[in-house]
C-alpha cells in the first residue's frame, strides 16, 4: 500500500495545498483526498508536486506493506 506524504511535505515547504492543486488540475477536494490517502495522484501529478516541492518522488510516497 503507498501512504502519501503529501501534505506532510507541502506543510514542511510552506507551500499551500491550493496552489498543488492547481498545478495538478485538480480542484482541492481531489487534492484533500489525496492528502488524507483516500485515493493517489496518478505518476504525472506525482511529479509535479514532488517538483513544485523541490523533493524526489520517493520522499512523496511510503511503502507499507500489508
């Protein structure tokens, strides 16, 4: 299972949910869900926020294993 740190990661960088969102092309109720591991970004969106974040996508995603 990937437990994303997200919103982990934008808090740590200052940078405001709204603002990845917009970037990603979603609207901030996607990205809320995203956040609280109710669903993934797919790898594209992943790679935006990771850059927008300045961070590998690695330091994005945990792997839990069930």
């Amino acid at each position: 299972m990937f437990i994303n740190k997200i919103g982990f990661q934008a808090d740590r960088k200052g940078v405001k949910h709204k603002h990845l969102a917009n970037a990603c092309g979603v609207t901030i109720q996607t990205f809320s869900r995203w956040v609280n591991n109710k669903s993934q970004p797919d790898l594209k969106q992943s790679w935006v926020i990771a850059r927008m974040l300045n961070i590998s996508i690695d330091e994005l995603v945990e792997v839990k294993e069930e």
